[in-house]
C-alpha cells in the first residue's frame, strides 16, 4: 500500500530517517512507516516541504531531470539585494557543481514585500539592524547541490535562510516546522504531474 505525506522538515534536521553523528533527524519529528523515505532533499540547514512516501515511481518521476517540475523557495538574503541582482539570477549565473562549472537555468526571481507567512526559525537568523535582509521568491525548475545558496552568494547576497514552499501544485500553506500531513495518491499526482496517476 503506498503512503503519501508532506512535511515541513525544520532547520538543522537532516532528509533522512537514520542518524548520523548524533544530529537530528526526520525520526525525531514524524513517525511513518518504515519503507518510507524522503523524495530528495533539503539541506540540514533549509527548511520546508519535503514528500515522504513508498512510491517508488512517484520518486523517480519527480528526481529524474528530464522531467522539469517547479520548486518555489523563499530565500532571506544579506543586504538590500538590488535589482540588478535580481535580474541576474533570472538569466542564469555560473556556479560550481561537483568541482565544475555550471550555469543555471532561467528561473522567476522577485522580492518578497513585507515579510512571507514564514513561521520563526529557531534559533532565528543573526539580525544586525543596519543592513537589512529581505525575502526573495525565487522558482526553480532544476535542483543542484545548494543551488539557491550558490546562486545568491553569486551575485553578492549570501542567503541567511532558505525555506521550500513548494513543488509544483504541492504546497506548505500555514504548516509549522515538524507538521506532517497524509494525502491521498490521486491528490499528489494531480498536484505533481496534473493527472490522478
């Protein structure tokens, strides 16, 4: 029987279910079934939307890049990022990829106004009053090692925090760190590719 869950994987836990040195892991915030694995993963210091399930299809149609599926991240970056900036990582910037280098794709970046609908992260992001840190939406169609991170270090503001909200139609909403939430197959898939399965 396949099972189907989103989480919001919470800071400095990592993607995967057995520890490793000590550190914290899914196990010490959702309890599943034990064929139960995460779809890819977010790095022990991101948080946010992560699938957890049995499908074996569901992960190989979801991790294989000839498929593009959308990814939506809100990245706080260090300093006031300027436009100019911004249109950079639209257009794609060269970042090292497995001791190469690599350009990105195009990808949908905008500032966030105001603050997003993030809950507070703990411990919460050094804050240094007199230069600010504002929130960029940044929408991917392909996932390389810490992309999002090399890619705003790259153009000069280095990301203080890194929040996956979403995968294609799949969403966190209002989910706090450390929620899980059960879905049926044909919700995910419709969600996913646009079809019940």
């Amino acid at each position: 029987m396949h099972c189907y869950f989103i989480i919001y994987k919470p800071y400095m836990a990592l993607s995967q279910f057995t520890s490793l040195h000590g550190k914290q892991t899914l196990a010490d915030f959702f309890s599943v079934p034990k064929d139960v694995y995460p779809v890819g993963r977010l790095d022990e210091d991101s948080e946010g939307l992560l699938i957890l399930t049995n499908d074996a299809a569901l992960n190989h149609k979801l991790l294989n890049p000839a498929f593009a599926h959308e990814r939506e991240y809100w990245a706080q970056v260090d300093g006031a990022i300027t436009q100019q900036a911004i249109n950079q990582l639209r257009a794609g910037v060269e970042i090292a990829v497995d001791g190469k280098l690599y350009k990105t794709k195009h990808c949908f970046a905008e500032l966030i106004t105001g603050e997003p609908a993030a809950p507070p992260r703990t411990p919460p992001i050094r804050y240094r009053k007199e230069i600010p840190a504002p929130w960029l939406k940044l929408i991917l169609t392909e996932g390389k090692n810490r992309q999002v991170r090399k890619m705003t270090a790259k153009v000069g503001y280095p990301t203080l925090r890194l929040i996956r909200y979403r995968i294609e139609q799949l969403m966190l909403h209002n989910m706090q760190p450390g929620e899980i939430l059960s879905l049926p197959k044909n919700t995910v898939y419709k969600k996913l590719f646009g079809s019940t399965g």
